[in-house]
C-alpha cells in the first residue's frame, strides 16, 4: 500500500491530486492510497513504453517516476490508455473488476487535470468504456447459519470479550455497517435512549442508522462489560474496546468474526466480515417490508444501482412469482385452472435460538 505521507516518489501533478482527494473530496487514506497504487503502475508503464524499457515485473517497478512532467499527461493518447489496459490484462493477469477500477482511477486523474485544475483541456480517458463485468450475486449466509454464528459466541463462556464479541455480530447482522464504521463508532455517537447511532462512511458522510430490540439488548449487556475493559486513568471514547482498553482495531474484529464463524462450522464458506453486511441486506431485502430506496439509505449506498443486486439475491421471489401463473395448477385432462393456493407469509421465520 502506498504511503500517503511522502509522496516524493510521484510525479508532482499526481501528488496534486492526491492532496486533492485528501483534503477537498475527503476521501479515506486507504482510499487515496488505492488511487495512488494505481497511477503509479499507469506511470511507470507509459514512462517503460516511451522510452523503450522492459515492462516486466520487476523492471517495472524499478522505473522513477517522480521525474514525470505535466506535460507527458498532456500528450498522453487514448490509444496508449488502451494499450495499458490490455497489458494488464494480458501480462498482469487482472481481472475484469480490477482493469476497471484502474481505468477509473486514470479517469478521475484525468478529470482532475482537466476540470478542477484546467492545466489542459484533452481528456484522452473521458469516453473509454469500462471492462464488462461479470455480475456477481453477494455471498451471504443464511438465517440458520446467522443463527449457530451467534450462538458459537453466547456459548464461548471462556471468552473474556464474548459479550462485546455478541454486540459486533449483531450490529453487522443486523444494521448492514461496514467493518470501518463499526470501528469508527464512539460513545457520543449512540443516542441516549439506543434508538439510533451515526457512522461515518464512505467519504467521511455521516448516516444514522436505526438500532432494533436485538442492537439495544446486546448493547446494554455489553456496557457494563465495557467498563472492565477500559483502562484506569485512559479516557478511551471508543464503543468497542480491544482487551488493551484502546479502540479495537480493524484486525481484531476480522480474527474475531473468523474464529466464531469456524466454530460455527462455517469456515469452508470463506465467509468475511463484509459477508456480514450483505447478509444483513439480503435478510431485509428478503422479508418483503424493506423497499429498494430504503436499503440504500440504510447501507450508504451512492448509487441506488449498488444496492439493487440485492433484489436477484432470491429465489424465493421468483418462485413464489411461478406459482402464481393461472396455469401453475391446471389438471392435464381439465380445462379449468384450479385456484392458487396462498402463499405463505414471506416475512420470514423467527430467529431461533434466542435466550
């Protein structure tokens, strides 16, 4: 990951638009440092290209950068970004989703160049398509596997975290945050009554999300157990502490959430803490009450496009949507169709299981 910090190995015009991105768009330094990996292998591969150098790995990553003028990115074609989008296809091996946050970081470069700062007016990368993707549907688990995940942890009673460990999964299972917004959480953010807490996502935007029975019982468990783990004299305003009284890290909630989904006997599904969020989606999606518009509120999607793979997450709708055909329950020697018989409530089972 590149380090946002010292930027002295770019060129100056990219290390513009990473303060750029940093300062005024307030995008993550994870995010920005994504950014940054990405224009540095598009530079080095021009500079490599220009000037007759090897493009193999590891010559590749040896070729300096920082040296790059505005006005290579000037005379930059569209034909070179093709080019460079084929050899990472071809000799990197990269994916479909991969090219295509690549292509988009060249983008966002350039619209920068071009619209916020004006150096030039050419934008060779505006009308270069993206690389079609396959559209995959999102891995979740299902209502009984939420279930022996939740139970792998009340049942842990050597766990000394087991009931912090309780509130994480049910905040994910339940509200759909991100592993970053549920670290990010503090004290100040939860609403005194437990109706609601604000998370800071994508982009440093604020969002409240909603706290149901389930959230507000495993919270107030967890808060006097949280008083234990707060140092002496720390002044720590972090919602969910590390056994060292500080903020749990981002590692720490993955070991976790990997750990009790093993002992929940569903490690041979990879399942991830962001397998927890779309869980949570699909969950609500599925009951029937939640609409499209919502679901995105609730998650912080951008684009409403985002959330709508949750609608192909089901079959339990296209089913239901077959037994519905007029001719679903003809007699093969009748003429008249017999009447549907009505469906079963879709809301969705009880979770079981519950103390």
């Amino acid at each position: 990951m590149a380090n946002i910090k010292d930027l002295s190995d770019y060129p100056k015009a990219v290390q513009e638009f990473a303060a750029y991105k940093s300062a005024i768009q307030g995008c993550s330094p994870k995010t920005v440092a994504e950014y940054l990996v990405d224009l540095r292998m598009f530079c080095r591969y021009i500079k490599a290209t220009r000037e007759g150098l090897s493009t193999e790995l590891d010559a590749l990553e040896s070729v300096v950068i920082a040296d790059l003028p505005l006005e290579i990115f000037r005379d930059i074609k569209t034909t070179e970004i093709y080019s460079y989008i084929n050899y990472v296809k071809l000799d990197r091996e990269n994916q479909s989703n991969t090219r295509s946050r690549k292509l988009s970081s060249i983008r966002s470069f350039y619209k920068f160049l071009t619209v916020n700062r004006k150096y030039f007016e050419e934008n060779p990368a505006k009308n270069i398509e993206s690389p079609k993707q396959k559209k995959a549907l999102p891995k979740h688990l299902s209502l009984e596997e939420c279930v022996a995940l939740l139970s792998a942890v009340k049942n842990d009673e050597s766990s000394k975290t087991r009931e912090r460990d309780f509130c994480i999964l049910t905040l994910f299972l339940n509200c759909g945050m991100r592993l970053s917004e549920l670290v990010g959480i503090s004290l100040q953010d939860i609403e005194q009554e437990m109706r609601s807490m604000r998370v800071i996502g994508k982009g440093s935007k604020e969002r409240v999300i909603y706290l149901n029975d389930a959230c507000r019982e495993a919270l107030c468990t967890y808060l006097p157990v949280r008083l234990q783990l707060r140092k002496s004299g720390m002044r720590e305003e972090a919602l969910f502490l590390s056994s060292r009284g500080s903020r749990i890290s981002v590692k720490t909630v993955q070991w976790m959430v990997k750990k009790y989904l093993d002992m929940a006997g569903l490690s041979y599904k990879n399942y991830s803490t962001h397998k927890l969020r779309h869980t949570a989606a699909t969950l609500m999606y599925q009951s029937g009450q939640v609409d499209t518009r919502i679901l995105q509120e609730i998650l912080g999607h951008e684009q409403l496009n985002t959330t709508q793979i949750y609608t192909h997450v089901s079959n339990e709708g296209m089913e239901n949507a077959m037994t519905q055909n007029p001719l679903a329950n003809l007699h093969i020697d009748g003429i008249q169709p017999v009447p549907s018989a009505k469906l079963e409530d879709a809301e969705g089972a009880e979770q079981k299981g519950k103390d």
